[in-house]
C-alpha cells in the first residue's frame, strides 16, 4: 500500500506550463523511493488541472515527465489543507532540464 493512501486531502494540480503532463510521482522528501504513477492514464494538458486524493500532509519529493519523456523533479513540495493548490510552470519544467542535461 502506498503511504499517500493513508491521506484523505485533496491537491489540485495546476499544469500552466506549455507541455502536457504525462505522469506523477511522489516521494516523502527523506526518502529515495518514487510511489506509483498518480495519473494513471491521466494527462494534464497545459491550461489544465487534475485533482489528487489521498495526499497526507508533508513535504514531497514530486516528479513530472512531459509529453517528451522529460523527468523533472521538484524538491520539497509542501502539500497540506483540504484543498491545496499546486502550480507547475515552464521555470519550473525548464530549471529541471537544465538541471539534467
């Protein structure tokens, strides 16, 4: 079972970036080990938002892959409230790559 299962609060992910957003993974930010896809068959196109359950509140390790397969990870997400909103913007996509390539 996955430790965001144990969670009952909502995120809403907001993508304003200009890429689609294929997958999701999230990991407490004291460990190395990514959960499962939270998107599923999901995609969050850009000027989209998609709404997590189950999200405990903590900070989280989040990565993203793009339309292009591009890994993205942000560090240090806090995500609490009932309610949290979560915006993901080109900086945020385009320091990652920087960051990899």
């Amino acid at each position: 079972a996955s430790a965001l299962a144990a969670g009952n609060s909502k995120v809403i992910v907001v993508n304003k970036s200009s890429w689609a957003i294929h997958e999701m993974y999230f990991s407490p930010t004291d460990e190395s080990e990514w959960g499962e896809d939270q998107l599923g068959k999901q995609t969050i196109e850009p000027g989209e938002q998609f709404t997590l359950s189950g999200i405990p509140c903590d900070k989280w390790d989040v990565k993203v892959v793009d339309e292009d397969g591009d890994e993205c990870v942000v560090e240090s997400v806090a995500l609490c409230a009932d309610t949290d909103r979560w915006v993901i913007n080109d900086s945020d996509l385009l320091g990652c790559q920087a960051a990899t390539d």
